[in-house]
C-alpha cells in the first residue's frame, strides 16, 4: 500500500508445541493393551510480530495426541485468542477469524477436543494433563461424566474431595508410603521415582452404579530421588482393579507425548510457520499434523513387515554342534 504502512492483525509466529505434561493418556502412551488420550498442550510463538506487543498476541494453542503401544500422533487443536482479540471484532474480520467464535479459555478449549475425541472411533482409556488444566474442576468432571479414567497433574495448593491442600496432605505420609516405582523408560532408562499414593472419598454422584462402587479417585505424588524437594502432584480417577502401578504408568506416557511433539516439529515442521489469518493457521498445523500421522502409520506397518520378512537362519557349515551342555565336532561324510 503506497505511502502508508498496512498493520495487519498477526496470528502467532510460530508454535512451540512441547510442554511437559495434554489430553490424554490418548496420549501417551499406555501400557500393553491400553489407549489413552493425552493431554492437551499450550504452544507458545517463538517471538511476537514487531506490529504487536507480546501481551496483545494470539499466542498459545491448545493440541492433544492419541497414543498407544503401536504408535502416536497429534489429533486435536485449537487455537487460542485472548479478550484483546475477541473484543476487537473489526480485528477479527480482517484475519479472517469467524464472527462466530468468541472468547474461550484453554480449559474450554481443552474440553471442546476431549469431547471430538471421546466422540471418535478411537478408543480412549485415559486421559493425563498437565496441572493447568488438572486443576480444572469443570475439566475432571467431564471426563467422570463420561466414565474416562485419568491422571491429572495439579499445583501443590490443589484441594481435592474433603482434603487439605495436597501438598499438606503428603507431608503427613508415613516413610513407608513412599516406594520406588518406575513410570517407564526415558533416553537413559527407566525413570525411577519415590511415589506414594492415597485414595480418595467417593462421590456418590460419579463413583457408584446403584449401590456398588464402580470408580476410585487417588492422590499421587512424585518425588525425586535425587532431590527429594522436588515432588509433583497429582489426581487420578480410575477403576476399582488398577493399581497404583497402573497410574504410575500412565502418567508416565506424558513423556511419549512430548516426543510425538518433537517429531512434529522436527520432521514436520508444525512450529515453522507465519501466519497472519485464522484459517492459515489452522491449515498449517493441521497439515503438519496430517504428515505426522502417515509417518507414524508409515513406521509402524515397516515394522510389522519387518517382522514378517525375518526367518530363521539356514543351517551353518561350522562343524561345531551342541550336544545337551557341550559341544562337539561334526564331520560330513559316512560314519565310520
């Protein structure tokens, strides 16, 4: 535009799509035999447009993957607009954002993709969280509504049915309440933690089926072993059979999930982008997302074919030959 410089409304620049901890344990993410829905996740742009101020950005969506022992992939997002952006709505029209779409927080966000997913053919066992969403009550609540376990990290001032601040709560458990227990393998191996886990009372509204309890609800901590001051807390919603090696378990899938978001970062570009309109933003992700299914499914079939072409080894022309518990030399020719 000659002699006037366009200021164009900047959706974010680029998405940082990997925190620790999203919705499910669709996740990320189960142990043998299970599926679970993982957490949504926040992303963040690596730097504002030098037309906006940081505060004033668009900057944060909300992303869930699905995972199981076969694989994982990225199947939910939605982008996040603040109140400076769903107030101005001459500033919504010209990026294109619908005249429909009004404020939502990240935990609305956060349930509107739980509930695509819960609605889809996939099936979904848990679902995990990091604390900015596990401390949201109206959050944990749909998933009990639809009779999904979860485990769910919650700040340390989260209070729970008929409990003190959880982190008071822990501090009152004996020494031998807390156990070594491993969350699954990490890069360097298994990751060991000192875990200690109480239940919960039941509510009656969501963990009975007439007079019998279908449901438990736990609370979890995890400490460092290393540094015993770093402990991390949790609220979990489960059937009466599992255990809390169960939970552990789940809740380590989170780390699966960020490295589903790694690859799609890496391999599929889901953080390069720059756009400045609503649809283009949601096209890219969902393209990047799309090229990080196929490669996931693309993998996976590899292997099982992998699997399939492996056979066993011909007969050797060594002349040794295991006999019981030795080994003896076996010359061809007629026997003598």
């Amino acid at each position: 535009m000659a002699g006037r410089r366009a200021h164009w409304p900047t959706i974010p620049a680029a998405a940082r799509c990997g925190r620790s901890s999203g919705p499910w344990d669709t996740a990320r993410s189960r142990p043998v035999g299970g599926r679970y829905a993982r957490r949504p996740t926040r992303s963040r742009p690596r730097g504002p447009c030098p037309e906006a101020a940081p505060d004033d950005h668009a900057d944060r969506g909300v992303l869930a993957a699905y995972a199981t022992t076969l694989g994982r992939a990225l199947v939910g997002r939605e982008l996040y607009l603040p109140k400076s952006w769903t107030e101005d709505r001459e500033r919504c029209r010209t990026a294109r954002v619908p005249d429909e779409r009004e404020f939502a927080t990240k935990g609305e966000l956060a349930r509107r993709t739980v509930l695509r997913a819960l609605a889809s053919p996939p099936p979904i066992a848990w679902v995990t969280a990091d604390s900015a969403y596990g401390q949201d009550n109206r959050f944990r609540r749909l998933l009990e509504q639809s009779g999904v376990g979860y485990v769910l990290a919650v700040p340390k001032s989260q209070f729970s049915v008929r409990c003190s601040r959880i982190e008071g709560l822990f501090a009152q458990a004996p020494d031998e309440a807390w156990e070594k227990i491993s969350c699954g393998d990490g890069a360097k191996g298994p990751r060991v933690y000192h875990w200690a886990a109480v239940r919960l009372p039941a509510v009656a509204e969501f963990d009975y089926q007439g007079e019998a309890p279908h449901r438990m609800r736990w609370a979890l901590a995890r400490r460092s072993i290393s540094k015993p001051d770093e402990i991390a807390y949790h609220l979990a919603y489960a059937p009466l059979h599992v255990t809390v090696q169960e939970l552990v378990r789940v809740d380590g899938t989170r780390w699966a999930i960020e490295e589903c978001f790694q690859v799609a970062k890496n391999e599929c570009g889901l953080d390069q982008y720059e756009v400045r309109r609503y649809v283009g933003w949601y096209r890219h992700i969902t393209l990047a997302m799309l090229a990080h299914a196929f490669l996931a499914a693309t993998a996976h079939q590899a292997g099982e074919r992998g699997a399939e072409q492996v056979k066993r080894p011909g007969p050797s022309d060594s002349q040794w030959r295991r006999f019981g518990d030795s080994w003896q030399l076996v010359f061809p020719g007629p026997r003598t």
